[in-house]
C-alpha cells in the first residue's frame, strides 16, 4: 500500500509507514471514555460491532479503524472495515445509493465487522475516498473533528479542506438521528431542528444499545447532508460479563418463584 500523509502546514513532523498514515502536530482531549468527534477512547479493551447501513454519492469510498502514534503524533489506519468495489450500485440511481453485498464489501465478505479497541489508546475512523480517479486515498473525512481543519494537508493527495474553520469542521455525526435520503433538506430541518453539534458523541450506555455514525463527505457546511456512508455501532459485551447477567436474572427468577410459593405457617 502506497504511504500517504496528512501534514500540518507548520509542522516539521513526517511519519513513513506501509499503512497510510495522518500526521498531526496537536494532541487529542485526554479523557477515560471518549466515542464521538473528540475521539474514540475506552477505558479497558473493548470489542465493538460495526453494521454497514448504506453509502451515497459518486466517490468510491472506504471506512477505516485508524490508531493514534506515540504522543498523538500522527493517526495510522490499522484496519479495514468497510470498502466500495464501486462508487454506487446503479450509478447516479437513487442518488448513487451503495448497498452491500453490491456495491460494498468486507475483507471477509461480512455485513458487520467486529475490532477491539485498546484499553487507553486513542482512535478515530477515518472515511477514505477517491474524486472519480480511482485513487483508494485521495482524500479523507474523520470522525474526530480536528483532524478535518484546513490547517491540514495531505502529501501524494487531493485532500483539502478550505470551507472548513481553522479550529476544524464536523464531518462526522453520532447518535440516535434521522437521515431522509429522498430530501435536499439541512440535516437541522431533518432532525427537528436540532444541528450535527448536538450529535457529536455517545455514552457507554447508547453504545452498549447500538448508535448511528454517519459521514459527510467534506464539500463544505452548506453542503453538509452526513449521508455519504453511514453505519451502525454497538458494543459487544464479554463473554463472562453475558454470563453473569444470565446468571443474574435466572438467580432473580429462581427467587422470585420461591417467594411466590413460600407460604408462611398460620398461628
């Protein structure tokens, strides 16, 4: 795989790897917990379940696990989750929907993609995707908001991102909203007026239920529809952390049921 990397303008920092790799000179918002546009961040290792949903637009695209370097340095995609063998099922049909198993595949063919997540390391997903040429990684939108300011650049690539603000611009939105596909609507009138910025993380107990994370693809704010791809995330509990719950509700049940056919000795 050709080495890619995104460069602060400022920054003196270049990083050579055999994945593509984005260089950044800021650290990231330190915290026990972080899954939303600061980051992604757990506090023990944790194994989380993603689920394609559907992809649009005429880019060819492809969604990444990326890992932080030492001292947040730069981002390194380290696994694949899912990619686009071409930019839509139909072509411009259904406003270049992509569905999987069409248009969207895995590297093992799988609709849903499981990866753990390191205890205290620091991530963010990194949605890779060509301008019509072909190129895997022309250009990139990430989860993690910071990584998306114009203060960046991307050597070997198209990337660019002059509608953005310096302090850097939402691309990625988290959460229990809606997306109307049929509708050239903002996504505030989508979603009872309620903006990208108040979708921008989750808590342990939303993941735990399942959480939407869908994608714009960079053309600006006033463009900003977060349906270019879109899928579902959800933590996968432990195997002994089910078998305690098991346990736990059969032992409430048996106490339940022993209470009900307890009866005491009349006086």
């Amino acid at each position: 795989m050709t080495a890619l990397t995104l460069v602060k303008k400022t920054s003196f920092t270049v990083v050579a790897s055999l994945a593509t790799t984005v260089v950044l000179s800021i650290c990231t918002p330190a915290s026990a917990f972080m899954f939303g546009t600061s980051g992604i961040q757990f506090d023990e290792d944790t194994n989380i379940s993603f689920t394609f949903d559907r992809s649009q637009g005429a880019y060819k695209s492809s969604l990444w696990v990326a890992q932080s370097l030492p001292n947040n340095t730069g981002y390194s995609n380290i696994s694949s989750l899912f990619s686009e063998t071409k930019p839509s099922d139909n072509g411009p049909a259904n406003n270049w929907q992509g569905s999987f198993g069409n248009a969207v595949t895995s590297d093992n063919g799988a609709i849903s993609q499981t990866f753990t997540f390191l205890k205290d390391q620091i991530y963010a997903l990194l949605l890779w995707s060509d301008t019509g040429s072909g190129k895997q990684f022309e250009q990139y939108v990430s989860s993690s908001t910071f990584m998306n300011s114009s203060l960046w650049f991307a050597a070997q690539s198209k990337f660019g991102r002059t509608d953005c603000l310096t302090i850097g611009c939402q691309q990625a939105v988290f959460g229990n909203f809606s997306l109307n596909y049929n509708s050239t609507e903002p996504f505030s009138s989508v979603n009872a007026g309620k903006g990208p910025e108040q979708f921008q993380s989750v808590t342990l107990a939303q993941l735990a239920e399942g959480t939407k994370i869908s994608f714009d693809d960079g053309q600006g704010p006033s463009e900003a529809d977060f349906q270019q791809f879109s899928v579902t995330a959800q933590a996968v509990p432990e195997p002994m952390s089910l078998l305690g719950t098991i346990l736990g509700i059969g032992a409430l049940g048996a106490a339940r049921s022993k209470k009900k056919h307890y009866q005491p000795a009349k006086k």
